[in-house]
C-alpha cells in the first residue's frame, strides 16, 4: 500500500505577494497540484535526478520519491521576480487610475452630475447663480461645439443656472431638428433640459412660418417623445407679444413648454423646455419658467450674419 509523502501542517504566513498572485495576470503562480503520475519530483541532493513515478512502481520506490520531497529546500513564497514586481506596480497604477476617474468624471458624465444622477448643486443647498447665454444660431452644417458667442453677434439668448451643464449637439440633432443649444439640469441624466431650435423654413417651397399648431407640429418632427406628448396630452397655447408659448401636460412623453417666435428674417426660433411630468413642480417648474421666460431674440442682417 503506497505511503504519502509527509506534509508540513503549519500553513504558510500570507503575504502581500502570494495574496496579489491569486489575482489573474499579475504575478506567477505555482502549478497547481496534480495526479502523481504526471509531477516530477524535486531534484534529489548530490545533482542525482529523482526517480519519475509511474504506475506500476514498487513500495521500495515510492518511498524513495518520498524522502526525496521531504529533503527538498522548501519554496519562499516571498520571493519575487523582476516580472512579479512589474505586475503589482501596474495594478497599484490601474487602482489609482480608477479613483481618479471616480473623483474626476470624463466630461460626458460630468453633464449628468459627477455620478451620473446624483444631487446637484440646487439639491445640495450651495447657492445658485444665474448668468445669460448668448446663442450665435450658426448654420445646419456647423455642430459639436459649446460657448454660444458674445452679446454682440448673438441672435437669441436666455438665462442659465449654475447648476445646469451645457451639452453639444450632435450632426443629427443640428441637421435635421435643427437644435442650436442644449442645457440638462446636472443630477437628472438628461431629463430635464432646455434647447433653442432654429428652423428656416416651413417646408420644401420655402413658406414661412407662422406660429400655430404647423409650426409645433415641425419641430415635433424631429423629437419623438414631444410628438408623443402631443398626441396623448393636452395643448394649450398663450400669446406673449412676438411670442407664443405652447404648453403640452399630461402626455406619456413627458411635460413640454415651447416659446416660438419669427425673427426679423424669418427663421423661426424655439426655446422648448422638457421634464418628465412627475418633476414639473417645486423648485424645478420655477427654474423652468425663468428660463422660458428670459428667451428672447435679436434683429440679425441676414439669416447667419
């Protein structure tokens, strides 16, 4: 009957090395302990190579593999390579890495609160300021960019808390909804925003617009959630001057305020506000309406001078 080897019972001490050697890739393991057929035995003393195991062996044989295991210098788990230190600096750079980009969000996220639907500064209680934006209404083809212009080459503008973050509109949203800027409320992953649209025409014969029921119904073209609102809530509409304000409650994509207005050449401006229905009120319905409220626009020489 084939006697096993001895074995110390005293479990090793872990260390900082042969814990971070169960993390994959970092540093080298020990093969991991297999059939007795297929182990070679340490090198015995005196450079002799030990005998290989094998089915079939004699008792005399196995014993011998065993005292030869029992003399081997025991393994330093301490011990570390050139390799494994490489490996445990790169993790320790990969850590640190990672918490800084927790504390430091990527600028997309950082439009959505540092983490991406927390509270924000109105929630928190720091004070709120307020400051005017100045939007430039650049052509279709011109996109991705943020900082509006300055008050002298602006066609419209608006009033924007501290606590809300700009966002660029992409090729889709400049081209074909014709969105010229964009604020989202941080904390609220793009719930709650506010955009100026900027259209030129009413349809391919060129027609102006003129502010009714037509000229919701293009820029719900564009926005899908809007056209649902539309169609599944209720619409009512007020004249302000040169304005006219839509307002669009109870529908399943969410509550909408829209300013419109024709400038001096006949593009028509949008200001539409957005939130879903449960979050128009409070402190969020009246920052809303500051923002509809400050909305106005600027006579221009042409269209994009």
């Amino acid at each position: 009957e084939p006697v096993p080897a001895p074995r110390d019972s005293t479990p090793p001490t872990p260390t900082m090395f042969t814990m971070a050697a169960t993390l994959p890739g970092v540093a080298r393991t020990l093969p991991p302990t297999g059939s007795l057929r297929s182990r070679r035995a340490p090198r015995a003393k005196g450079g002799v190579g030990a005998p290989i195991l094998q089915a079939g062996k004699t008792d005399t044989t196995f014993r011998a593999l065993a005292r030869d295991v029992s003399d081997a210098p025991p393994v330093d788990a301490t011990a570390v390579t050139r390799r494994e230190a490489f490996s445990l600096a790169a993790l320790g750079a990969m850590m640190l890495g990672a918490m800084t980009d927790v504390a430091n969000p990527a600028p997309a996220l950082a439009a959505y609160g540092a983490d991406a639907g927390g509270t924000s500064a109105e929630g928190s209680g720091a004070d709120v300021t307020w400051r005017v934006f100045y939007g430039a209404a650049d052509p279709p083809a011109t996109y991705g960019y943020l900082g509006g212009t300055t008050k002298d080459k602006a066609k419209y503008s608006y009033d924007v808390p501290s606590d809300w973050v700009e966002e660029a509109p992409s090729k889709v949203e400049k081209g074909a909804g014709g969105q010229d800027s964009r604020w989202v409320k941080s904390g609220s992953r793009g719930a709650i925003n506010v955009k100026c649209l900027t259209l030129n025409r009413a349809g391919e014969d060129g027609a102006a617009f003129d502010l009714t029921d037509k000229a919701l119904q293009a820029i719900a073209g564009a926005d899908s959630k809007l056209q649902e609102s539309i169609n599944s809530g209720t619409v009512s509409s007020t004249k302000d001057g040169d304005f006219v304000v839509f307002t669009i409650s109870g529908g399943s994509g969410g509550d909408y305020a829209a300013k419109l207005t024709i400038d001096n050449t006949g593009r028509l401006f949008v200001f539409l506000a957005s939130t879903p229905s449960d979050k128009y009120k409070g402190e969020t319905k009246k920052t809303l309406d500051r923002m509809l409220g400050s909305f106005t626009t600027y006579k221009s020489v042409s269209q994009f001078v």
